[in-house]
C-alpha cells in the first residue's frame, strides 16, 4: 500500500471573494512520482482535527507560500512581509513539533523549510536583500520556478550528502526571506553562494529534512528524484 503523505496548503479567494484551499499540481505530482498517495491538509482544521488526520499520515510534506508571523520568532518588522495566514502558522507549528517528537517523516520546502527552523527555535531574515549582506537575488526575476538560478553546496558527511549524491545542487529560487539562526537541533546540509542556508536535516530522526527552493518544479533532475523518494520510502518504512 502507498504510504499516504499530507501536503500542507494555504487559503486564496477568489474573484467572488469565496475562500478556497490552495496547492500548486507539482507538489501532488512529486509525491505521486515517487510511489506516494498524497492527501491535503487544510489549514483551517477545527482544534480536535488536526491530530486526527495527522495519526493517518505516513509522512508530511510542509508547502510552500506566504510569510510566517513575526511573534513565532521575534522578527524584524519589514513591508514586504505579506500573505500571513495565522491559522496556517498554528496548525503547521504543532505538525512540525509533533512530528519531530514522534518520529514521523517529514520534508520542508521555502517556507515549509523556513517553518521547520522557527519551529524548533530558530528565526528569519525577514527581508534578504536588506538583512543579509551582499545577497544573491533569491527571488528570481519573473517567477521562473525551472530555472537553475545558482548553487547549492551540500555539507560533506550530511545525510542530505547521501541522499543528493552530488557535492554541488543546481536549484530554483523563489524567495524574499530566509533561516538566519539556525535551530539548535538543525544541523546545516547546504549554502548558497552568499552564505544563506539552503538545507537543514534533523540528526537522529528516520526522515527530517527541509530545503529553502521549490525542488518540486525540479523532478527532471536526478539529486531532486532522489529526495522525494527516500522521503517516501521513509513514510512507508
């Protein structure tokens, strides 16, 4: 049996201002390509809800999308922050924590990966062009999710080393914040060239990763293939 992994998602109106749930197809269709049955996970679930289907899940998959409040990690205030959804942030704080605790299989990808590190104690550039010195521009011109826009090098020794089986990850980038102070029980698994922490993994747990681009868009390339399906066969393991 297919090992049942929830994506989380986020809440969009549309042009009737009716409210809907909303998950871009390439996160459905990487976890199906990699031997998954994926189910989504609303972000408005009613208090005793979300543990009910979280016991159901094999592993979880926290999506990208809007900012994460400032008063989870005491950030720096800025305009750009935006698309703040507080019921998103509630929900995705007690899926990360509870799955860390129980050892269930997780992957975080942008703000899925920058919820990960908040977390479990750390914080956030709110704003990289104006907070982190010398940046590379992290939200690529035009919204160009296949782009290779630059490198990631993964740490020597890291199980994300194993796991992309290349030194060096050509990645997409669609971001404007990103991990300043790095959780204490995060360790770091790759940078970029300006520095930034790109990818983090949780020692100790049978599958605890996060990456801060969209591999998702990226299913094309093998080290991106290799990820989701060993987070796969974790949730089904």
């Amino acid at each position: 049996m297919k090992p049942l992994i929830g994506i989380t998602t986020h809440i969009s109106n549309n042009e009737f201002n009716q409210t809907r749930i909303v998950l871009h197809q390439a996160y459905v269709d990487a976890v199906m390509q990699a031997g998954g049955a994926p189910v989504l996970i609303p972000s408005r679930l009613a208090e005793d809800g979300w543990d009910v289907l979280y016991a159901r899940l094999d592993g979880i998959l926290f999506s990208g999308g809007g900012d994460i409040a400032l008063d989870h990690f005491l950030g720096e205030a800025h305009p750009r922050i935006g698309d703040v959804e507080p019921e998103r942030d509630a929900i995705e704080l007690k899926l990360v924590r509870a799955a860390v605790e129980d050892g269930k299989p997780f992957l975080g990808i942008c703000r899925g990966c920058q919820m990960v590190n908040v977390a479990l104690g750390g914080t956030l550039y709110t704003h990289l062009p104006d907070q982190l010195p010398n940046a590379l521009d992290h939200s690529y011109p035009g919204n160009l999710r296949h782009t290779l826009a630059h490198q990631v090098k993964i740490e020597e020794g890291t199980r994300s080393a194993a796991i992309f089986g290349e030194p060096i990850v050509w990645v997409n980038s669609h971001h404007h914040q990103g991990l300043k102070d790095i959780a204490p029980t995060l360790q770091v698994a790759g940078r970029a060239p300006d520095g930034l922490v790109e990818a983090v993994e949780l020692s100790d747990h049978p599958f605890g990763f996060a990456v801060q681009w969209h591999p998702e868009w990226l299913t094309d390339q093998q080290p991106t293939r290799n990820l989701f399906k060993r987070f796969v066969e974790a949730a089904q393991e």
